[in-house]
C-alpha cells in the first residue's frame, strides 16, 4: 500500500524527509521493510503484564490483533504501558498509587504515541485505572482510537454459592469473627478467580469498560462479553480492522464524542448501578476534551433514570455471565432509548446509537428489566450535601439495604483504613455507630486508597444495616453497605470531616440527599481555629501526585 490508498494524509508520512529518514534506518533495525513504513502506523498500546488477571489473557490474542492490522493496510506497533490491578495491592500502602495510575496512564500513552508521532492507537485495557487513564489521553491526543478490553472471568463457586474476589474479603471478616472456619475461608480465597478476565461484578472494571464503548471507543459487544471465548477473540481482531479504518478516514474521538455522549454514559451506570468510581473517571476523562461533566449531572441524570438492571454487589447472586446472557450494555441501551431517555443521535465506533440499539435483545424481565418494571424509580448513585461534605459525597445507594437509607448515630473516628479495620475486627465498632475514616483523600493519604477492606467486613460481620460508614476516601465497584465517601473537601484540605470527634452525632439521609454533622457552626469554628492537617508520608510519584491533584469533584486528577 501507498500513501495514495489513503483518504486522510498521515502524519508518521508529513515530517519531512529527513525525520522520515532517521527513524525509517532505526525501524529498520528491527526488522521492518521499507513498504511497511508507507504503511499508516498504529500504535498497539497493550497493559499486559503478569500482575493483573485483567489483562493477563493479552498475550493469547495480540498476534491476531497485529495480523487484523496488517491485513487492512496498517503497521502494528506494540507499546507497553503501566496496567495496575487495584486488586493486587488493596489493603496495603501500594494501594495508594492505584488511583494515580490512572494519571500515569495517561501520560504514558501520550509520551509512547505524540513522542513517536504515529497516526492511530489501538489500547488494550481492562481495569480499574487503566481504562479511564487511556480514555483520557484519547480524547487528550485526539488520534484515531479503539479500545480493546478483556471481558470478564467466571465467578467462582464455595459450597455451591456464587464467589467474587470481593467475597475474600467478607469471609476473612467472618473467619475473625468465628461465623466461618478456617477451611472454608481458604476455600473461598482458593475458588474466588476461576481463570483470567475482569472480576465478574459491576464493579469498576466493568463499569469503564462500559464507559469506554458506550462513548464510542470500543466496538459494540466487547464490555460485556467472556474473556477468551470466540466472540472476544473475533471482537479483537475486528478491532485491529476498526483502527486501521478510522486512521484512513482520519476520523478522531472528538469529531463524534461530546458532552451528550458523556450523559449517555452517566444514563447507563445509573441504570445498573455502576462504580461510584465514575464520579471520579468521566470528569476527569471529560476534561480532556474541554467538557464540563460535574457532580449535578450525576445527581440530576440518577432521578431521571431508573435502575433497571442489578448484578452483584446490587444483586446477591447474579454476575457479569448473566448480565451477558441478558444481552448485556446494549440490552440496557436499547431499552434506554425506546424509552427516549438516550441521545440517540450519538456516534461511535459502532455507529450511530440508535441504529445500534435497535439490534439489541429485549430485556429478560429479571437480570436487565423493561423501564416499566424496574428495579427502582431512580439510579444507583446519590449526591450528598451537607455541612460534612459542601461540595458532595457518593453513595452507591444500589447496593444499600433499604433499612439503612436513613442512618444517624455517633462517629467513631479512625485516621486510616487500617486503623478503622482492625477496630472493626476487634468488635470495638458497634451496631448503631458511624466510623468516620479521614485522611485518605487525594491529598490526605495521598492518592485515594479505596476502602473496599472495612466495607467488606462490616458486611462479613452481618453489620451491613447497622454500620455506617463515611470517608473521604473511594471504594471498590465492588463495595456494599450503607458506605459514603469521596467527601469534598477532604479532610486534609479543611473539609469538616477534620474536626469531627469520638460521639458527634452523624445524620445520612440518602432520599433527601443530605449528610450532617449534628455540631453547631460556633462549636465547628472553634475547632478548626486550633486544626493542623495530618500529614502522611510520601515520596517520589505520590508526592508529586499530592502536590498536583485537584479535589474528588473534579477526578482527583493532575491533568
């Protein structure tokens, strides 16, 4: 192929002859032929690494990724970027570079593809941070761009009960508390991850790779589909043909991606209850592109949308092979538009919505429901105000007994996660309280821990209507019970979460969306006349995080 066959002019061919040149003799001592380097260049972003079940499956599929690619006229280029698994480090101090992976990603992509000025991305991704991290620096380059993701793995089976990664966790919590032995406990660690993909809930990882396709960068199917299956293999290597189309059309995310398909985006984890984690990817994947998405938008979209759909941590036995069963993202979708509450007109690298949408099985009635028989009248996240939280918090209200949306209590007030863990364990925390666990915000910690650990064992100690639990820090996708976090502003830049003491009353009121520290604003003002931030240790990365990083609201983000 020549630069003739190719609609739009590519910018790995406009350098001029002498930059040409220079980098054409060092392809050439790889390997390449000289007709290869006429030939669109695109960039195979691939996180795979031996550290995350996620993506671990990559390497079993990236050839035939390369070979889609050459055989649509483009050259393969295979890139390593940073690919976390929040899973490996949680309940550790690594945990605290999860969240700013996502930037680092970001940066990555952006260093590897505009350093080498080559004209199309196709990223392999599939968890927590990785997935927004490439989403931004997408929309940041504005490239042709596809995103490829790992679909999920099969849950587990425990004395015939459906297991998760995030099940581990409760029954450590239950194996303390002497509800479950010793050998059952190692059962559900042995059992809980059958085989590689994303963890089979509506946790993060499935929520962003939904994200990611219902925006228009991923091909339609891929967020809801069996890692290694046929279909996932075949939605690869239509993916390798995708980007080497969209580069020869010169078509960019921002031509087809504006605030409209954000919505869209935000309607869809409303109807199934998705990662609270959102609140913290879409703003700040948004900006990226110069659009404004805020808290409002969410709070406002989650009275407009119903629940229609719930697999675990908001449904106690169904999982992601169900949801797929049920026809999956564009089940949800395409039920959402006959109801006229899409943007139908959007555009992606699947088309255009609505045409899209209408090729869709009709829902099941049980896993994903119709917009006339849902599973609530509203979404699955809430925004709280209150004088605990003036710019907001979250809650994930899905996943929330219905006993627990009103909650008061006194606080019982914990520095660290770990500090409000071991508490916990020890039965120093009791029904009726509300553990308040500061500090572990994007500046506080530094780098917003999430705080999946002590949720889990409030629900492994069946305490999951009787404690509450408040943060500025995040959760996991996979996080149950009445928990409330990403407090703006936290702790450490002066949000009131600072001054709250051993007894202060707490009052959670999720349908009326507010959240109250029962102190009067003299009583309030007097401590904070006598309040230093604590300050936590950090160095190198995280140190530079903490500096940069804006607030919960705007993504705890440096970009």
């Amino acid at each position: 192929m020549d630069n003739r066959e190719t609609a739009a002019p590519l910018r790995s061919q406009s350098l001029g002859e002498e930059a040409i040149d220079h980098r054409n003799a060092l392809f050439y001592a790889m390997g390449a032929r000289e007709g290869d380097l006429a030939r669109p260049q695109v960039a195979i972003v691939n996180s795979w690494n031996e550290l995350n079940p996620g993506h671990y499956h990559f390497k079993e599929v990236v050839d035939e990724m390369k070979l889609a690619i050459r055989q649509a006229g483009g050259l393969p280029i295979e890139l390593p970027v940073t690919g976390i698994c929040d899973g490996i480090p949680s309940n550790t101090p690594g945990d605290r570079y999860t969240l700013p992976s996502r930037d680092l990603v970001s940066a990555e992509v952006e260093s590897q593809v505009e350093g080498n000025q080559l004209d199309g991305m196709l990223m392999l991704g599939s968890c927590d941070k990785v997935v927004p991290g490439m989403v931004m620096a997408a929309l940041r380059l504005n490239l042709p761009a596809v995103l490829f993701s790992g679909g999920y793995m099969p849950p587990g089976r425990a004395k015939g009960e459906m297991i998760t990664l995030t099940h581990t966790k409760q029954a450590y919590a239950a194996c303390q508390a002497g509800l479950l032995s010793r050998d059952d406990y190692k059962e559900v660690v042995r059992n809980a991850c059958p085989a590689t993909g994303v963890c089979p809930f509506m946790g993060t990882a499935n929520t962003m790779c939904a994200f990611a396709e219902v925006l228009g960068l991923s091909l339609a199917g891929n967020a809801s589909v069996a890692a290694n299956s046929p279909e996932w293999r075949r939605l690869a290597r239509e993916s390798g043909t995708r980007i080497v189309e969209l580069v020869k059309a010169g078509r960019r995310p921002r031509d087809f991606i504006d605030r409209e398909s954000f919505l869209n985006c935000v309607r869809y984890i409303m109807a199934v209850g998705g990662s609270t984690n959102s609140l913290l990817h879409l703003p700040a994947a948004a900006r990226q592109a110069g659009i404004a998405l805020t808290w409002d938008d969410f709070d406002r979209v989650s009275g407009e949308i119903p629940l229609i759909s719930a697999i675990y941590p908001n449904h106690p036995t169904y999982s992601m092979p169900d949801f797929d069963q049920a026809g999956g993202v564009w089940t949800v979708l395409g039920e959402l538009d006959r109801a006229g509450l899409l943007h139908s007109r959007a555009e992606g690298v699947w088309g255009r919505l609505g045409d899209t949408a209408k090729l869709a099985k009709k829902p099941d009635g049980a896993v994903i429901r119709t917009i006339a028989s849902p599973i609530a009248g509203q979404g699955g996240i809430a925004i709280l105000r209150g004088n605990l939280a003036a710019n907001g918090a979250a809650v994930k209200f899905s996943a929330v007994d219905g006993e627990a949306l009103r909650f008061r209590g006194p606080a019982k007030v914990y520095e660290s996660e770990t500090a409000g863990w071991r508490a916990l364990l020890d039965d120093q925390i009791r029904a009726g309280d509300v553990v308040v666990i500061r500090y572990e915000g994007p500046r506080g910690s530094p780098g917003m821990p999430h705080l999946e650990t002590f949720m889990a064992a409030v629900l492994g100690k069946k305490l999951g209507r009787e404690v509450a639990l408040i943060t500025d820090g995040r959760f996991s996708g996979a996080t149950g019970g009445l928990a409330i976090g990403y407090l703006s502003p936290e702790a450490y830049e002066g949000g009131a979460l600072a001054i709250v003491q051993n007894g202060d009353m707490i009052r959670i009121d999720i349908p009326a969306r507010r959240l109250e520290l029962e102190v009067d604003g003299a009583e309030i003002r007097r401590r904070f006349a006598g309040w230093r931030p604590l300050e936590k240790p950090a160095f190198g990365w995280l140190a530079l995080y903490q500096k940069m990083t804006n607030q919960s609201e705007l993504g705890a983000t440096i970009f």
